[in-house]
C-alpha cells in the first residue's frame, strides 16, 4: 500500500509540472534557419534563490509554458558556471574567470548593467535576434504571458 501511495503521489506531482523545451545558442543557430522564431534568453545563476522560485512557478503555469514551447526557442543560460565559448550574432564570447568563480562574456554583453549583471535577466529577441523585451529581476508570470502574448499578436 505504501508503494501504491508513492507511486500515486510521484504520477500526480509530476502531472502538475509543465516541461520547457530549452535550446542551446549553438542549437539556435541550427534552428533559426529552419525555422526562424523569436528567442527568449533566460540568464541566471545557481545560488539565486528569486530565479529557482520564479523557474519552479513558471513550470507549474501550464499555458504560459506551451506558449513559450509552441512560439519561442527558450534559453536558460547560467551565466556564472557556463565556460565554454558561444558565438552569437557573429561574435565569440568566453568564460571569464575571477579566482573560484567568474561570468561568462555574453551576459556582460546582454546585460544593460555591465558591472554587475542582475539575475535573472529576460531577454526576447525577435526572429532577427533584435531586442523586444528586456526585465531585470523576478517576472511575474501574469506579466510575463502578457508581454509575450502582445509579442506574438
């Protein structure tokens, strides 16, 4: 019975979860010319707690995550662990080291507050890769489906 309780709790937790289906830049690079959709880049960092708590309600707001699946390529960068060199738009950006940690080029290069990134940062791009949207901090998912709704409409 206690499995079966388990079990249970697993399949109905899970159902509760929606899944974002998130591309790589190098992938993006692939699927623009196939399929050219605006970009969403979500930068963030692994000891952000508003960014975790913000990722977990986003996963549980179905219709907001079918709308980024269906219409959007989705990015979810940690911009402070990430190392490995990205080209984007044309340029090669690298992994900055400083002592244990560091920040990668490109969200200095995203970011407006290039000495000290805010996290997390939303970034929408247009099928060109052209800025549409730029929020720094938590987006609250009501704001975050209008923004994206008035961009597709």
């Amino acid at each position: 019975m206690k499995k079966f309780m388990t079990v249970i709790l697993l399949i109905s937790t899970a159902s509760v979860f929606a899944q974002l289906n998130a591309v790589t830049f190098k992938e993006l690079e692939t699927l623009q010319l196939s399929n050219p959709k605006p970009v969403i880049i979500h930068l963030y960092s692994d000891w952000c707690a508003v960014c975790k708590i913000e990722m977990q309600g986003l996963n549980r707001n179905k219709d907001l995550v079918k709308l980024m699946n269906d219409t959007f390529y989705f990015i979810h960068f940690e911009a402070e662990k990430t190392r490995e060199e990205i080209i984007f738009q044309g340029r090669k950006f690298q992994f900055l080291p400083n002592g244990n940690s560091g920040i990668h080029e490109l969200v200095l290069a995203l970011s407006k507050n290039k000495n000290q990134p805010v996290y997390p940062l939303w970034i929408v791009l247009d099928k060109n890769l052209k800025l549409l949207n730029y929020h720094e901090g938590k987006y609250a998912e009501s704001q975050l489906q209008r923004d994206l709704e008035k961009i597709i409409n």
